[in-house]
C-alpha cells in the first residue's frame, strides 16, 4: 500500500496514516486490528477446568471493532498522561497500577490530542460512553472475550492448556508487549502479562442470545479481564471474570479499542 492510498485510506476511517501503514506491514507497536463482527458463546463450559459460577455460557453478536495488538506501555502512557503509576518500571513494559478511571481519561486525552471525539463524558466519578463516537475508549467485556478467543471455543486461543513459553502467568515480572506470540487474530498477551481492564460494571451475565451487550447498568466493580504475570493460568482463561473497585491500583493495565467504521 503506497502513502497516497494509505493516507487515502487513514483519512476515511479516522485512524492515523501510520496505524494502516502498520497493519499493511504486518503490524507494530502501535498498531490496531481489525476484528471483523460475528457472533460466540461468551463464557465457559461446565467442565472446564478453573471455571468461576459467574461464567455461564450464552450467545453474542459484536460488531466489527479495532482493538490494539499491545497493552498501553509506560512510555505511551507517561508521553500523554505526565506521570507512570507502575509498580514496575521498564522501558516497554506494560503500564500498570491504572485505576479504571485513569484508563478511561487516557483514552479521552488521546481522542482529543489526535482530534477525534472522545467516547466518554466524565462528571467527576460518573461516565457516560458515547457508543458513536470515532475516540479511543476500552472494549466491552463481550469484544474482549470474543477477541480474545479469536474463533476458539476452548479455554485458551493456545487450546485446553496454556505454557509458560505462550504466556506469562505466575512468574515475577511483567514482560514487553510481544515476547510471546500473538493469539489467532494477531492479538498479544490476551493472556497473562497485566489484567486489562474493559467497560463493564460487574454483574450476572444476562440470559439468552445478547447483541453488543455493554454490561450492568451500574454497579460497584468494573470487569478487568485477562489475568497477569502474578495469578494462576487458570486465570488467564479467555471466559475469566476479574472485577474490582474502579479506583483499585493492582496489575491492571488496559488496551484500547475503536469504533470501526
């Protein structure tokens, strides 16, 4: 793809020139996926191993939707935000320590600086999500999951199981976006590395088939998704539900996610 159609291209769906010149090239730190819309059962089968009660099996439809091949690094989020929160500190680890909230204003501050529309509205600790706006903001649970598993149906996108050369999970330290390989849709460290948080307040997952579900109306944890270097593997599992007070800074980082066009 040449600089005339990528900047073509960039120019129509809202996204840099240099986040398509990526995706062409196959991808960089910086770069977002395009996931296309479809529909899976979220949540884990009876017998799975590791499996929570709050994860019963139900059908979803997404939209297609962009969602970045990292987790914010502490370079990213240091450049845009002024400060770095992490408890440990590196050069391309993952940033850490973020409250919910703290993810939420990033995503905004980074619409704003690219001139994009951010997706939420804060008024002190209460947020409202613009689901229309073209602004960086963080992926539902569902798109989570639904990404995370890239087409699989078993507990991991790896399989049934899941290594210490795949991902990092009870280890010692977080690691660079990248050291391990990318799931099926070209997604790193969906499991394992930092928890992530998404949208959603926590809550029973409601019954029956669900399109773009956004979560409890209100609540009093956000959904953090993924696991990290310092929980077990079976908490890495793609239907795993973490939750904690928005304001709770533990090994959680975040990714963002877009509107697709």
């Amino acid at each position: 793809m040449n600089k005339y159609i990528t900047a073509v291209f960039a120019a129509a769906l809202s996204l840099p020139a240099s986040v398509l010149m990526a995706q062409s090239a196959g991808g960089s730190d910086n770069g977002f996926i395009r996931i296309a819309g479809g529909t899976f059962t979220m949540g884990s089968p009876a017998a799975e191993a590791g499996r929570q009660d709050d994860e019963a099996q139900h059908s979803v439809t997404v939209d297609g939707f962009y969602l970045a091949e990292h987790q914010v690094t502490q370079e990213d989020y240091e450049a845009l935000m002024g400060n770095n929160p992490s408890w440990i500190k590196g050069q391309g680890l993952p940033v850490e320590q973020v409250t919910w909230l703290e993810a939420v204003q990033y995503c905004n501050a980074l619409s704003v600086q690219e001139g994009l529309v951010p997706a939420y509205t804060v008024n002190g600790s209460s947020i409202t999500w613009n689901r229309e706006a073209n602004g960086y903001r963080l992926p539902t649970e569902a798109e989570w999951e639904y990404a995370c598993r890239a087409g699989t149906v078993s507990a991991y996108s790896t399989g049934s199981s899941i290594t210490k050369t795949q991902a990092n999970y009870e280890g010692r330290t977080t690691t660079p976006p990248g050291s391990f390989a990318p799931n099926p849709w070209g997604l790193y460290d969906m499991h394992g590395n930092v928890w992530e948080w998404v949208w959603d307040w926590y809550g029973p997952y409601t019954p029956g088939s669900r399109t773009n579900p956004g979560g409890s109306d209100s609540g009093t944890d956000r959904v953090m998704r993924g696991g990290s270097w310092a929980y077990k593997i079976e908490d890495t599992r793609s239907a795993r539900r973490g939750h904690r007070t928005p304001n709770t800074r533990i090994c959680i980082g975040f990714r963002l996610a877009r509107n697709a066009p």
